[in-house]
C-alpha cells in the first residue's frame, strides 16, 4: 500500500472512532435516569439508615433500585442494536455493580466495615467507572465527576463523621442527580433537534 | 432497501468481530504486564511477611510503577511504527488506567489513616481486580479473562469471612492463577498469533 493510501486509511479509521465516540456518548446520555434512580436509592438509604435506623435500609433500597434497573434497561434496550463503545461502557458499568453487590454485603455481613470504609471504597469505585467511561467517551463532565468522588474517598479516609456524610451526599448530588438530568435533558434536546430536521 | 440494511448490519458486525479479535491480541501483548504485577505482588507479601516492615508495600508498588512505566516507554520506542488506538483498545486502557488510580488513591489513604486491616485490603484489591478483568474479559468475550474475574470475586467474599490464614491463601493463589497463569498464556496466545501471521506473510 502506498503512503497516501495508509494515510487515507488511518484518517478513514480515526472519523470512524470519532463518530462512533459521539454515538457512545449520546446513547450513553439516554441513560441519564440510570443515574438519577441510582442517587435517589442511595439518598433514601442514607436517610432511612440515619432517622429509621432500619438496619436492612441498604440491601432493601440497593436490591430495588436493581430491580428497576434491569426491568428498564431491558425495556429500553430490546429495540436497539449495540455498539462496540455501548458494550464497553456497559461492562464497565454491570461489573462494577457485580463487584459491590459481592464486596459491601459480604463486608457488612462479616462485621469488618464502618461507615468510613463504606464511603472510601465505594467512592474509590465509583470513581474508576466514571473516570473510565469518560476516558473512553472523552467526557469532560463525567471525568469532572470521577475527580468528586475520587475527593470524597480519600476525604473520608481523614475527615470526622459529619463532615464525611456532607461530601459523601453532595457526591452523590452532583455526579449522580445533576449529572443524570444533564444527561437527560441533553437527550431531550438531541431528540428535539432530530424531530425537527426530519 | 432491506438487502442495503442487512449489508450494514453484516458490515458491523464484521467489523465488531475484527475489533475484538484485535483487542484480545492487544491484550495478549500486554500479558507480561499481569505477569509483572503478579510477581510484584508476591515481592511485596514476602517483604511484609518476613521483614514486618510497614513501607514494603508502598515502596515495592512505587517501584513496580516506575519499572513497568520504563519498559512501556522503551517498547514504544522500539516500535518501528506507531498503530492507531482502537476502540475496544482505548475502552481496555481506560479501565486499568482508572483502577490504577482509584487503588493508588483509596490504599494509601486507608493505609495512612488507619482503617486497614489484611482482610479489607484483600477484598478491596481483589473486588477492583475483578471489575477491571469482568469487564476487559466481557467486552473481549475472553472466557479465560471472565474467569479470572471470578476468582477474584471468589477471593473478596473468602478474604470477608476466612481467617487470616485463609484469606492470605486465596489471595496468593489468586495472584498465582489471574496474573501468573493468565498472563503466561496471553504472552502465548500473541506469540502464536505473530508466528501464524509471519507464516502467512
């Protein structure tokens, strides 16, 4: 093959990942209310554990929150064809949800964690899904977010108890309530601009 | 029309079938990378066992980092030519690259501020490990990577409620069979993929 060739070639390959990025990301933005439920369910356990004191609080509102999840996602996704970047950030995303429904219960129910433990780790791995999704979708909002809670993991490791909880919330405000309905209203307008050019 | 459609879609999934034979071979080339980090860890978990000195970790991943950091930079030098990053390429480097982060982060944290104990450091390392292998190995539909994936997870539930010595067990056999051993054979799986492509050549 020539050198104009390959070069044509390479610059053919890179439109090609371009577009497919920007595929990634706008299907990645319909699933802004994965996002939002999951910050709902994590609020509502943190307050149920705080005022109720119900100690199943959290495997009650975690196994919810799947159960919607999945009966949506296979709503959702059964009218769809996957992309190669979907099932990336797709596999990130059901592993790190296999990983912690492994890790905190078995934690928990072992006695060898406190609520410290609970905010860093979960973080930490919080951080590492949205920092590699963004990575791979070259997302400067989802990467700000990994940068939050990769903050708040490292926060709770040497912060008092009240001031943990305040950071740990206002992370999962940010990079699960606000970014979801960024996401979703970036779909909504997406949408919107397609209805109108037909 | 509907010929046009399923030309598209075979075109795709074409492509989607060659992407991920060539991110199973970029993987494959990284192989000694799980080797490294396999032996880096038994260096470590000696160092600590036989000396009780509490730096060996810290010291031994600190150095482990610059190493592997030395000989990606001397590899890509060597390279002739440079290829362009993949998809499934790019989707691979980014999970490793943030778990690197993520546990550079949260374990010397634990570490400096006291919340560590062998079990939840075992959990911890093995519940991330088996995140960064369970979505390299689906993404790859690499049998052997998403078995890897769960014996870490085996090891983060034994690490939660074995004893000490049990959870030092798992991990080491863990280490053993998803560094070691998958490591040796992805280093084999590429060398045979090389030597079939010379022979074709």
């Amino acid at each position: 093959m020539t050198r104009s060739g390959e070069e044509q070639e390479l610059k053919e390959r890179l439109i090609l990942i371009e577009s497919m990025i920007a595929e990634g990301r706008r299907s990645h933005e319909r699933w802004g209310w994965v996002y939002v439920l999951w910050g709902v369910a994590n609020c509502t356990a943190i307050l149920w554990t705080a005022l109720g004191h119900f100690p199943y609080a959290w495997p009650i509102a975690m196994i919810t929150a799947s159960v919607l999840t999945a009966v949506l996602a296979v709503r959702k996704t059964a009218s769809r064809p996957s992309t190669t970047l979907g099932r990336a950030v797709s596999s990130i995303w059901i592993t790190l949800g296999v990983s912690m429904m492994l890790l905190f219960p078995a934690l928990g129910i072992s006695g060898r964690i406190d609520e410290y433990i609970q905010i860093s780790v979960a973080s930490a791995m919080l951080g590492m899904a949205y920092a590699a999704s963004a990575i791979l979708l070259r997302w400067k909002a989802q990467f700000a977010c990994a940068l939050i809670w990769w903050g708040s993991s490292v926060f709770a490791c040497f912060g008092k108890s009240t001031p943990v909880a305040v950071v740990y919330l206002s992370a999962i405000f940010f990079c699960m309530i606000v970014f979801g309905v960024y996401g979703m209203i970036s779909d909504w307008r997406a949408r919107k601009l397609e209805a109108v050019n037909g | 029309m509907t010929e046009n459609i399923d030309r598209e879609l075979k075109d795709r999934l074409e492509l989607i079938e060659s992407m991920i034979a060539e991110g199973r071979r970029t993987t494959g080339s990284w192989g000694w990378t799980f080797v490294f980090w396999g032996v880096a860890y038994y260096v470590a978990i000696g160092w600590t066992a036989f000396n009780r000195w509490p730096w060996a970790w810290l010291v031994t991943m600190m150095a482990a980092w610059i190493v592997c950091w030395a000989i990606i930079r001397g590899k890509q030098k060597n390279q002739p030519r440079q290829t362009p990053a993949t998809t499934i390429g790019r989707a691979i480097f980014s999970t490793w690259a943030a778990m690197g982060v993520s546990l550079a982060l949260l374990l010397p944290a634990l570490g400096f501020s006291g919340r560590f104990n062998q079990h939840i450091f075992v959990a911890i390392v093995a519940a991330m490990l088996g995140l960064a292998n369970g979505a390299s190995g689906m993404l790859l539909r690499w049998k052997a990577q998403i078995a890897s994936a769960f014996v870490w997870w085996v090891a983060t539930v034994v690490a939660c409620f074995g004893s000490d010595e049990q959870c030092t067990g798992v991990f080491l056999a863990a280490i053993f069979l998803c560094q070691i051993v998958f490591g040796v054979y992805a280093m084999i799986f590429e060398s045979r993929l090389r030597r079939l492509e010379a022979d074709h050549a």
